[in-house]
C-alpha cells in the first residue's frame, strides 16, 4: 500500500485518517491543532511536524480543512503545498468548499502534473467513526478510480457527480436541504411538546410517517431521545452550528451566481445566523431546536 499524508484532523479528518490506518495504511498526519494531532497518535499514526513534512515520500494527500481560505492557502498561498509535490501524486479534498475553489487549486495541479478531485462526504462523525460515509467526486474518472481503495475504507457510498467541483455542488445541495430539514423538524417536535406530547412517542410516529427524515431516522434533536445524537450529549462534537451556517452560505452564494431560487435555504440560513450569534456556533447544529422550544 502506498503512503498517506492526511491534514485536517478533527471531528470528520481525525477518525477518517485512523481508519485508513486501522485498514493497513502508512499514514503521516498534520494538524494545527495539538490536541488533534495527539488523539489521533493514541491510535497509532504519525505526527508530523507540518504540513509540507507530512506530505513528503507521499503518494496520496487527503485534507479535511473548514473552508475555501484555508484549503486555497495550503496548496497555493503561503505554504504552496503544490509545489512540493512530485507529479503523479493524487490530492483527495474532502474539506466542504466553493466549486470554484476546487477548480482553481485543480488548474493548478494539473498544470503540475498532480491529480487532483473534490471529495466533500456526507455520514457526521458517527460515520466518519464507522467508516460509512458518503463521498461526492468531482474530478476525471480516471482520478477516481485511482482514489477508490482509499475512499472505500473510510466510505460506504462513492458517487461520481461529474467534473471538478461537481463534489462540491452535490454536498452544498445535501447541506441545504440537511439545514432545511432539521429547521423543520425541530419545529415540529417542539410544537407537539407544547401541545403535551412526549417527543420520543411523536418523533417515532413521524419517523414512521410522512414527514419522515435523516433527522428523525438518526440525528434526532431533542435531547434524551436518541442516546447516540449529539442532543443527548449536550449538543457536544457532531457538526457546528457555524460550520452548517458556512455550508448555507455557500449554497445561497452558488444560487446567485446562477439564479437559482432557494427562499428556503436563505430562511434556513438566516435561521441558524440568529443561532449562532446567540451564542451556539460551536454546538452541534441540531441545537438550532432551542430556537424554538417553549420555555416554563
């Protein structure tokens, strides 16, 4: 097997990187963060001591970074990763950015000679952990199948959406409605909770139902309902409010350069701006229900 750099280490990079050591990888991981770089050495792969240490001897690099600043920096702003990579070597992003970011540092790498393809997943941390994740590639066929082994053992789902950036577009669609549906079905549970209904009687009754969703199926949000959501642990770890705000945010700036109407995802957006500012940007998103839950 050839040898991975993995940067980006957190709630989704870090159990990502340990399954692909876990499946028989050589791994050398990077952080900025050191308490994510150390959870990750607990379980056996190595630290490096920067980015352009890590990707050194390496055939594949996989970033898992929070947004289209941060990914456009490592590889052409001050760090110019790219130029330290031999041609021939593969990028995997799997960080959720703007299309046109991924395009950008794609013509880059080509003009290098390194593949590049966007791999934005789907799944949450307790996919990341189980190794299920869904990934949406954009980038060549050929590129693709060269990344497979290594998406398989970190994904149960690999969809090809098209070119580069189309990874990308696929997962700010996903998002969107994710955003939507949590919105609506935290209002939902909140207003059968203060009509006097148990929310764990009515979320089954709607899991079962038509209104049934991904919320309700694996993510409920209220708390003590489902133990292995976030809302049963405090809203703690899962995906940030802020980052779920971010994601919105790339959707509403794509459907105005191409004019496409989204009333409900610049409400959902709008929704979970409000949310944040009060103060849980760093709560997982399904939080957003405390908007709307009755107090007293």
């Amino acid at each position: 097997m050839g040898k991975i750099a993995f940067i980006g280490l957190g709630n989704m990079g870090g159990p990502m990187a340990l399954n692909l050591h876990k499946a028989g990888h050589a791994v050398r991981a990077f952080d900025l963060s050191k308490p994510a770089c150390d959870k990750v050495a607990e379980g056996g792969i190595a630290i490096a001591a920067s980015a352009a240490d890590a990707v050194a001897g390496a055939d594949t690099v996989i970033t898992m970074l929070p947004a289209s600043q941060h990914v456009e920096g490592l590889f052409l702003g001050a760090g110019d990763l790219l130029a330290q990579l031999p041609a021939g070597t593969l990028v995997i992003d799997s960080s959720t950015i703007a299309a046109a970011t991924s395009r950008k540092v794609a013509e880059a790498a080509k003009a290098r000679g390194v593949a590049f393809i966007d791999a934005p997943v789907s799944g949450g941390t307790g996919g990341a952990i189980a190794g299920t994740l869904t990934f949406m590639v954009g980038g060549d066929t050929a590129d693709l199948e060269r990344a497979r082994p290594v998406l398989e053992k970190m994904g149960a789902n690999i969809f090809h959406a098209g070119g580069v950036g189309a990874g990308q577009t696929a997962k700010i669609c996903n998002n969107m409605l994710l955003g939507i549906l949590m919105a609506g079905t935290s209002e939902a549970i909140a207003l059968g909770v203060a009509n006097g209904l148990d929310p764990k009687v009515l979320s089954e009754i709607m899991r079962r139902s038509s209104g049934g969703n991904w919320a309700l199926e694996k993510y409920n949000p209220w708390p003590g309902v489902m133990d292995t959501a976030p809302a049963s642990k405090g809203y703690a770890g899962g995906f940030g409010t802020d980052l779920m705000l971010k994601d919105l945010g790339l959707a509403q700036e794509n459907a105005i350069a191409v004019k496409a109407s989204t009333p409900l995802g610049g409400m959902a957006r709008a929704l979970y701006a409000a949310h944040s500012i009060a103060g849980h940007g760093a709560e997982d998103f399904s939080s957003v229900i405390k908007m709307v839950q009755k107090r007293g």
